[in-house]
C-alpha cells in the first residue's frame, strides 16, 4: 500500500505535499514557511506551536546537514524551535552517529533527527485504521492529480521535440557535420537547414516544461548558435566560380596551400590553429546533441 516509490515520485511542490502528509501523521500544525518568512533559509515548514522545524530535501549529506545546522543557529531559529529534522524524501542517508549543535542553541543527533521515507512509511504502517485510511486519501488524490499533469508536461514535450527534429533535417545535419569535421567546408544549402534547427531552439528551449530538458535543449541551442556565428566569418567561397546558390565554402582558403594558397608559415600555423578552435565547437556540439537526445530518452521514452 505504501512504499517508496509512490512517495518520492511527488517532486514537484514537494514541501506542500509533505507539510500536509507530516500533520496528518503527527497531528502537527506545520507550515510552508519558505514565503513567509525569508531568514528561515535552513528550513521549509515549521510548527511553533509544538517548535519543530523540518527541512525537505532530496540531498542529505552530512556536508548539507551540517550546513543546514550552522545556518539554523547563525540564524537564530532555536528561538522559535527546539528540534529540527531533515526529511530527506530521496533515499535516507546513513551517518555515523553525530551530535551538531550544542546545549545553549540546538542539538542535533544524526541518528534520530534525520528522517527518510521509510521513517514515514513505518509509522504510517503503526497508525490506527482511520489515520490509515486518510493518510490513503490524501495520497491518492495527490498522487492522481500529479499524474495527470505529468501526462500533459509530456505530452508538450514530446510534441515539441517532433517538431525540433521536423526542422532539423537529419541527412543535412550529418553531410553538414562530415564535411565540417573532415574537409573544413559546407555547403550553404546545409547551413541554412541547421541554421534553421538552430533558430527553432533558441525560439523554443524555455518551451520545455521538464526542466532536465530545457537545460539540455538550452545547451545545445548555445553550442549549435556558437558554432555557427564562428564559422560565418572564418568561411569563405572555395572555388572562387561557382554555379548555382548551393555555394561551396572552406575554413580560410587563401590560408591554405592544399586550396591555392602560396606557402606561408604565419598563415600555415593560422590555419592550424583555426581548425583546431572549430574541430572543438563541433566536438562542443556533438556532445551537447548527445545530452539533449539521452534527456529525450530519459524524460519521455522516445
């Protein structure tokens, strides 16, 4: 009935969630602390009736537990509660046992303050029947109603991705980027299709509504857009006389004696040196492209 899953799946308002999961299991009055009062940066909800404050969290190293601790006192909270408790809703952390704090502020014990999933799991299996049944209704509800908006976001994004790779033209993307890498030149034709993609990404990255996709799509729009602004003027027309508008360009012809040019150490090493910067930004961009197509597979299981 109750595992970890279902509860760690919440991860979106999760200090809502789990302020109204806590009070029904605990009888506490908590609340979302974090709007209302801005010097309360180590904690998320807080009872001062009964003085409890909770931190939610995904990450509960003894790095973070320690910070949290040091900011609790630096800030003074001790005056309003007298324990405080990290709910890590990821997986719980394992530390030896450890006292932060002292006597005259707070005391905090690793063994006892810091709380996992399973913490909750297991004195929600101890409740009575009738706290059983509407800690079941309040996940229920929760959980379906999360669901159904993850459909949606997915749904967007997925919609949105379809539409990136309409833009992106796959057999110009790879002649684009095998000419790139291997012989310095395009054609304009191929330039324009991935300007194309390129564009459709900067208009589009903050469209993703999962965030793990909008930065991936953002990093790629940046790396893409970069590449190409560098290779406008360090590309020029090679050969000199072409028909037609599907213009063939190459990395600084007159730099490079297998295009024309006379033998010149300064511009020999130019050259080198400028191909080297752009066999990077595509290596940048390969890479990127890489990310962004993983999150897709991750996010949406395309």
């Amino acid at each position: 009935m109750y595992n970890s899953s279902s509860l760690t799946d919440i991860n979106k308002h999760a200090e809502d969630f789990y302020c109204e999961l806590l009070n029904l299991l605990y009888g506490y009055n908590l609340k979302n602390i974090n709007f209302d009062d801005q010097n309360a940066a180590a904690i998320d909800l807080g009872d001062q009736r009964k003085k409890i404050a909770i931190q939610v969290t995904s990450t509960a190293s003894l790095s973070k537990i320690k910070k949290t601790v040091k900011l609790f006192i630096e800030k003074k909270l001790y005056t309003k509660y007298n324990r405080l408790i990290v709910l890590n809703i990821a997986r719980k952390s394992r530390h030896a046992p450890l006292t932060l704090g002292s006597a005259r502020t707070i005391k905090f014990k690793t063994k006892g303050d810091v709380w996992g999933i399973d913490t909750l799991i297991k004195d929600i299996q101890k409740s009575k029947i009738k706290k059983i049944d509407s800690i079941l209704a309040f996940l229920k509800e929760n959980i379906e109603s999360l669901d159904k908006s993850d459909e949606k976001k997915t749904k967007h994004d997925c919609a949105l991705f379809e539409k990136s790779e309409a833009s992106r033209s796959p057999q110009d993307w790879d002649s684009f980027f095998y000419l790139l890498w291997n012989d310095h030149s395009f054609r304009t034709e191929e330039f324009a299709k991935v300007r194309e993609y390129a564009n459709f990404l900067v208009r589009t990255e903050n469209e993703f509504l999962n965030p793990d996709l909008q930065k991936e799509a953002s990093a790629l729009s940046k790396s893409l857009t970069k590449l190409l602004n560098w290779t406008m003027p360090s590309f020029h027309i090679y050969p000199k006389k072409q028909v037609g508008q599907n213009c063939r360009l190459c990395l600084y012809p007159f730099w490079n004696i297998d295009r024309g040019a006379e033998w010149d150490a300064d511009n020999s090493q130019k050259y080198n040196e400028a191909g080297e910067e752009l066999e990077g930004l595509i290596s940048e961009v390969k890479k990127a492209y890489t990310s962004f197509r993983q999150a897709i597979k991750r996010n949406l299981y395309i």
